[in-house]
C-alpha cells in the first residue's frame, strides 16, 4: 500500500498547529489561577480552556488523517 503524501502533509499541518495550543492552554489557565480576584478571571479560564479543547480536537484529526494515509480506509 502506497502512501498518499497529500494527505500526509495535512495530517502534520494539523500536528503543528496543535502543538503550540498544547502549551499556551496550560499556561493561560495557570495564569487565570493566579489572578483569581480580577474580574476578567473567568474570561482568561475560558479561553484557556477552549484552547486546550481545540488542542485535543487538532490532535486527534491529526492522528486521524495521518493513519488514514498510511493505511488507506
């Protein structure tokens, strides 16, 4: 079996996008942590939140479209 490159390559773009999400989550939850007692605290907890959510969405169409690549439908 043959291995689509096109589909490949989006499968890694997915990957790399993820990646950044990965540790900009965390580390904007960690910060809404520490400012508990500003007003903007939920704000700052739900956007980290979703970006942490979008990381593990990208990840897995990411694995997703790399194993469809690999080993066809």
């Amino acid at each position: 079996m043959k291995t689509d490159k096109d589909l490949l390559n989006k499968g890694i773009k997915f990957l790399t996008i993820a990646l950044p999400c990965l540790f900009i989550g965390p580390a904007i939850i960690h910060f809404g942590f520490i400012n508990k007692l500003q007003p903007t605290f939920y704000l700052i907890l739900g956007i980290g939140i979703a970006i942490c959510i979008t990381a593990m969405v990208l990840m897995f169409l990411g694995l997703n479209t790399i194993m469809k690549s690999l080993f066809g439908k």
